[in-house]
C-alpha cells in the first residue's frame, strides 16, 4: 500500500518546484519533505527526483507515478468529503504553454475560477511537447498547446506566425548561428535548428532554458538568437528579416484540446480561452 503523507509530499515538491516551497505548502520542515520523498523512493525501489544545483526534475519512474498519485490523492479527498457530507470541490486541470501564459488569458482564467467557487482550477505551465505527453496521460482536462499544423482533432486552432528573434541592441553573428533555445523536444528549437541546416548554415546551441523569462533574458543579453511566434515580440526584442542567414520559418499551430470525458466546467473553460484565442488572432491578423 502506498502512504498516502508519502504521495502528498512527492506530488507537493513536484508542483512547487522543490523541497522548500513544497515544506510550506504541507506545513513540514524541508528536510521532512525530503526524507518522505526518500521513504517513497525506498518503498518503490525507484529514484523518482532528480536532485542538482538548478533544482529538481522527474525520472522516467516519476514521471510515471507522479498521474497515479494525483488520482490517489484526488480519490482520498473525494472519499473523506462523502463521509463527511461535504462535496468536493470539481478539479479542472489546464495546461498552458510557458510562452503563452499572458497576463490577458491569466484574467480570463482567473474570473473563470473566481465566478465558480465549486471548481478549483489547477493550472500547468510548460513546453508543448510536456502539456500534449500529460494530455494523453489523462492528466489534463483542457490543454493548450503548438504543434504541426492540422496533426490531430482539437476544440479549434490558430495558425502560427514563427519569426528570428534577437536581442533589441545585439548584432548576430553570421558566420555561426548562436541559438538561445528551449530544451530538446521543443516544436520552435526544431524549426530553428531545421531551417538552418536546410540553408547549410553553421549553428550551435549557445544556451539552453526551459522558460520563456529564461530565453528573453539570453536574448537581451546578447548570447544568441531563437525563433519565437511574432506574439512574443516585445520591447526588449527585435524580429530578424528572413534572408539567406535567416531562412523563413514555416508555420506553427496553436491548438485547444479538451478531454473526451471533460465535465462541463472544463468545456465551458474551454470555449472561454478558444474565444479568447479566437480575438487575439483576429486582432493579430
């Protein structure tokens, strides 16, 4: 049987980010939280945490319990609630690409959950390639996410202009593309790296990042350049004209999923940001 404390102190470091916040968010010391996550890591026989100097990541074994444990967790919960004749509050689970939590789609999620105080909305931000692997997991009810154009059914969709980007004062190299991109796996890193070998042209990874506040600050810095959707432009930015050294980027898709068995809360969140979608496309237009 698995401990219940256990799968709560694991699914808390995961969801904070590390042993410290996860502490305070479960009213335990950091190093409690930690020698749990190690009783867990004892009980299954599997390293579930990968511990370094930038924080925290998922084995494969982690990865993988990690949807288990939220079940078991969120049945728990519902369990107590019936006994004590309270119903539980409705989850609804969204995924949102990391570079496209702008702060106008975060007010149309937060009324969202401030007008339906039945429905906790737990939101989960990362690269496509994450939020499309948890969606087919059952781990969220509603994702937004980029992917190849027309590769599969979705609520609706948006094309994607993707353009070169650098930092607004910086001069790129043109002997060797330096490339400031988000970690293998990613739809916009593989449509940089493509269009450049396809144009025989050097290039190299000058720095990696897995957020959005990561690549902007490289940008700025002057370490390279990336290729980003033409929404992400902003004053710290500039967009490079396509040309010899900067060959043209096809275009991406930005596509809303909801879960087959989504309950109504999550459909009618899902019509929300498809509508807002919908007007920022046009406005974009």
């Amino acid at each position: 049987m698995l401990d219940m404390d256990l799968l709560k102190a694991f699914v808390s470091v995961v969801d904070a980010g590390g042993f410290t916040r996860a502490g305070e968010r479960v009213h335990r010391t950091q190093s409690t939280v930690s020698q749990q996550v190690r009783r867990l890591e004892d009980q299954l026989g599997h390293q579930l945490l990968i511990r370094d100097a930038r924080g925290i990541s998922l084995t494969a074994e982690g990865e993988r319990l990690l949807g288990y444990a939220r079940r078991i967790l969120a049945l728990g919960a519902e369990a107590r609630a019936a006994l004590s004749g309270v119903a539980p509050a409705r989850v609804v689970r969204l995924g949102i690409p990391d570079d496209f939590a702008l702060a106008a789609l975060t007010s149309v999620v937060a009324e969202f959950a401030r007008t339906r105080p039945g429905v906790r909305l737990a939101v989960e931000c990362g690269l496509s390639c994450d939020l499309d692997a948890g969606f087919a997991r059952g781990e969220l009810d509603v994702v937004l996410l980029k992917r190849e154009p027309g590769s599969g059914p979705a609520v609706a969709a948006w094309p994607e202009r993707l353009v070169w980007v650098c930092g607004a004062g910086f001069t790129p190299d043109e002997d060797v593309a330096s490339l400031a991109a988000f970690r293998q796996g990613c739809l916009y890193r593989n449509r940089a790296v493509h269009a450049l070998e396809k144009a025989g042209r050097p290039w190299r990874i000058a720095y990696e990042c897995p957020s959005l506040i990561g690549i902007e600050a490289a940008l700025a810095g002057g370490l390279g350049v990336t290729v980003l959707s033409d929404l992400a432009l902003n004053s710290r930015l500039r967009e490079l004209p396509s040309s010899d050294l900067w060959p043209p980027i096809p275009p991406t898709e930005l596509a809303l999923r909801a879960a087959s068995n989504a309950c109504s809360a999550a459909r009618e969140l899902a019509d929300l940001i498809a509508a807002f979608c919908g007007r920022e496309a046009r406005a974009a237009a």
